[in-house]
C-alpha cells in the first residue's frame, strides 16, 4: 500500500495485518456460545439474562457496521483500526475480569462496537491492495481467516471453559491483539485520498442516532421475538415501531445530508444491490442451518457438544481447503457462474437434511454439512469480488460495511424465523400424531401392548406399566414431531437458496484486466 513517502509495503505483510484482527473478531463472536452455561452458574444468571452477553455484542456490532466507512474518513483509516484493534482488546481484558453480569454486558456492547469496524476496514485495504485480477485470491485468502473462526471459535472456546476457566477465552485476545496493533503500526498507510478527505467533515448527528436507534431495536427484535412470542408481546411491539421509524427517517436523512453516515446512493449501482441482496439471504441460510444442524444432533440424537462440533468440522474444513481454489479459478472465470453452482451445492445439502431422519449414523449428518461447505466456498468469495468490483476506492469502506451488515442481519433473520418455524412445527406435527394414539387405532392399540409386556418382562408392576408405556409413547412422539419440524425448516432454507439465483443476472461482471493495486 503506497503512503505518502512512496514506501511500498509487501502486500502479504498487509494481508498477515489485517488478517489477525479479523480473525480475532470473528472467533470472538462464536467462542462465547459454548461458556455460557459456566457462566451462567459463576455470575448466578438466568438463561434469559445470560444470552445478553451474546446479543449485545451482536447489536454493538450491527449499529457499527454500516459507518465504518464513514468513521475511516473523520479519524483517518489507519487511526480508526489502531484504535478498535485497542479498544477490542481492553474491552476483552475487561470482559474476562467482570464480576457480575451487568458489567459483562456492558464490556461486551464495547467489545462488540470496537470489533464492528474490524472486518469491513479489513476487507476494504485488501481490495484496494491487491490488483483486480488478484481480488478474487485476496478474498479466498480473507474468507480462509473468516472461516476459521466458526471452526476453531467453539472448539477452542470449550477446551479453555473445561480446562481453565471462562474468563480466559476473553484473556486470549490480549497477545493477538498487542501483536495486531505493532503489525499495523508498521505496514498499514492511509492511501492519499483518504487523508484529503478528512479534513473537513460535518458530522452527521440525526443519521448516528437513527442508526443506532433501528439498528439496536432491530437486533432486540430479532433475538428476543421468540421467546416474548412475537406481536402477542408490548416489548416486541414496541421495538418494531422504533426500528421502523427508525430505519424511515435514517434513509431520508441520509438522501439529503451532505456528508452521510451511511451512503445509501450506493445502492443506485444495480451489481451492488443485488449482490447485498443475495449476501443477506445466503446469511440467512449460512447461520440458521448452523445453528439448527448441532440442535437437532443434541435435542433428538442425544450427541455431546463435542460430538456435535465434529459433525459441523469436517463442513467447515471443506470449505476452507476449496476456497483458495476458487480464488485462484476467480481470476480466469466468471464469478457469477461460480457463485450459482455455489447456491445449487447449498439447496442440495438442505434438501438433503430435509430427509434425515432420527435412525441416521454420524456419517449421515456429516456429508450434507461437507456439500454445504463446498457450496459455501463457491458462494462468498466470488459473491463478494464481484458485488464490491464496481465500487470506487473510496466508497470501499462504506460498501464493504453494507455487505457485512447485511450478512449479519441475514444471520439474524435466520435464526429467529428459524426457531420460530421449529417451535411452531413441532407443536402442528405433535397434534397431527397425537390423533393417532387412540383406543381404536389397531396399530397403536398392537404397538402399546408390546411396549408393557416389554416393560412386565423387565420387572416394572403391572400397576405402573400402562403408565410408563404411555410416557415413552408419547416420548416418541416428541422426537418424531421434532424431527418432521427440522425436516420442514431445512426445506424451507433450501428454497431459499434457490430462489435468488435469478438476481445473479443483474450482478456485473468484473473486468480482470484493469490495472491498479496498492501492494508490491
């Protein structure tokens, strides 16, 4: 990258950079999940109040988002990394020596706010560091970093929970993030444009509160509306007035102001809109799937955490062997081609869990998680070279905070209509079997039978058996409702998938012969 004096700073030193602060973010936002039980019992929480920890990260985070690009022109690029790599790290330090769960809350809303900038600012000096034709290998290389967080994030984060303590998985940030802030020190230089720019800046005060505002009361919205029961709640309520009118008045204000927070003209260029526009429903895909898939293996298989994790790894490890492939094909081929195989490899696995059913093997969960995981390397590293490929310079960092912020709120999305398919679901499919278990019902009537004198033949009274068999009757039905509701969920994010492959033709096809790049 090309600074002021002419110094031309390796870009692999710059990748390496930029890499560990993404990197660092991102296993911060999966290795919380697996502590929260411990958690729980040593700041004497309930489940309710304990999941704060994880939502208002993720709150933090989506209100940052869509401004980085704004706040790298008012500090100066550099300057603003250097502080959130600071401010990421001493909210961590702060994180693991909270003494109750308001104070936790309160360092991970910092933390959250400080790591919201982090990966866009990332991306944004990649793509302008590397040439066009090399954009596709930068992103393979970014998006190897970004999928090594959800892999080694709830690994990592239950080994130090079991063998140490919950307070170091927020302790281990300290050494990268020191590490982080001297590399940046060095090999980052705000290009010349940037530094013009930031002289003279009206700040934009109504679209920050707005902002805010519909992005924090969205976010609750969505993490809570499940369990509040959606629309029956004046909680839920409330806060869907708030983000709409919220998000209303943010769009006005930002059409009219001279400098606005967030540069919604950006959305003119139809190849960006369509690409946010598919990058928010594979979120959505990406997300819900993930959360649903270690669900299903612990509520209806009986799976450990454990046993779990090692059904989503081998996933996660196809696509991080696959996506420097795709990053390399990038150069030569047509991302969009790519990006539709990428969403067919995401439908069939889904189409495939549609199908599973609870007498399945490990290998049975297992390979539709790895032709996800193929589909998904296919999808985010082209999906994102050729959505930001239009983009100037120096909207980078605005665009590249739209395409995250709209990933997240696809994960967002996701996981609620995901749990409230599921609940609603299994409800439907318990009542539909229920109807069967009835006096004059040959079959049940043959089946209830057998189960007692199992039960009489494995010394349980006479008395009790009628009891019993029903209780593991209606067990049954539980696990088989359960499983019909996944079954139903996973066929409707495969539809997904599906249904926005027609947007593919409105993206652009990015041009590999430009010149440019600011690495050596």
């Amino acid at each position: 990258m090309t600074s002021s004096d002419d110094k031309t700073i390796n870009k692999w030193l710059i990748t390496i950079t930029v890499m560990l602060p993404a990197i660092m973010e991102i296993i911060d936002t999966s290795v919380a999940n697996v502590a929260l039980p411990h958690m729980q019992g040593s700041l004497n929480a309930g489940t309710d109040e304990v999941t704060w920890v994880l939502t208002s990260y993720l709150v933090a985070n989506a209100v940052v988002l869509p401004m980085t690009g704004w706040l790298s022109r008012v500090f100066g690029r550099k300057r603003f990394l250097m502080t959130c790599i600071v401010l990421f790290t001493l909210a961590s330090l702060l994180c693991g020596a909270a003494p109750n769960l308001a104070s936790l809350i309160f360092f991970r809303i910092l933390q959250g706010a400080a790591g919201g900038a982090l990966i866009p600012i990332s991306q944004a000096i990649l793509m302008e560091t590397f040439p066009p034709n090399q954009r596709g290998m930068a992103m393979a290389i970014f998006g190897v970093g970004a999928m090594f967080g959800p892999i080694v994030g709830p690994a990592l984060g239950g080994w130090i929970t079991d063998n140490m303590s919950w307070r170091w998985i927020f302790y281990i940030n300290l050494p990268i993030g020191i590490i982080a802030m001297i590399m940046c020190a060095f090999f980052i230089f705000d290009p010349d444009y940037l530094r013009q720019k930031a002289k003279a800046i009206k700040i934009d005060y109504w679209g920050l509160f707005l902002l805010v505002a519909g992005m924090g009361s969205l976010q609750i919205v969505l993490d809570k509306g499940q369990q509040e029961d959606w629309f029956n709640s004046s909680f839920i309520i409330t806060f869907s007035i708030i983000t709409v009118l919220s998000l209303i008045a943010l769009i006005r204000v930002e059409l009219t102001h001279e400098h606005p927070i967030i540069n919604l003209r950006l959305f003119k260029n139809v190849s960006f809109s369509a690409g946010n526009l598919i990058m928010f429903v594979v979120g959505f895909a990406l997300y819900s799937s993930i959360m649903l898939i270690p669900l299903f293996l612990q509520t209806l298989m009986g799976y450990s955490a454990t046993n779990a994790g090692m059904v989503m790894a081998p996933g996660g490890v196809a696509t991080l062997l696959t996506m420097p492939l795709i990053g390399a094909a990038l150069a030569k081929r047509d991302g969009r081609k790519i990006v539709f195989f990428g969403l067919l490899l995401g439908a069939t696995s889904m189409f495939i869990m549609q199908g599973l059913n609870l007498q399945g093997a490990f290998w049975n969960y297992t390979w539709p998680r790895i032709v996800l995981g193929f589909g998904l390397a296919m999808i985010f590293v082209p999906l994102t070279t050729v959505t930001l490929a239009s983009i100037s310079r120096e909207e980078m960092g605005n665009a590249t905070g739209m395409f995250n912020l709209l990933r997240n709120i696809g994960g967002s999305v996701g996981i609620a209509m995901a749990a409230t398919l599921l609940t609603r679901n299994q409800q439907f499919y318990q009542t539909n079997l229920v109807a069967h278990i009835n006096p004059y019902n040959p079959a049940w009537q043959t089946h209830f039978e057998s189960i007692k004198q199992l039960l009489i033949s494995k010394g349980v009274a006479a008395s009790q058996a009628d009891t019993t068999a029903l209780a593991m009757a209606y067990g049954e039905v539980r696990r088989q409702a359960g499983a019909l509701a996944f079954n139903h969920v996973f066929f409707v994010i495969g539809l997904a998938f599906l249904v926005v492959m027609p947007l593919l033709f409105l993206l652009k096809r990015p041009s590999h012969s430009e010149g440019g790049g600011m690495g050596h």
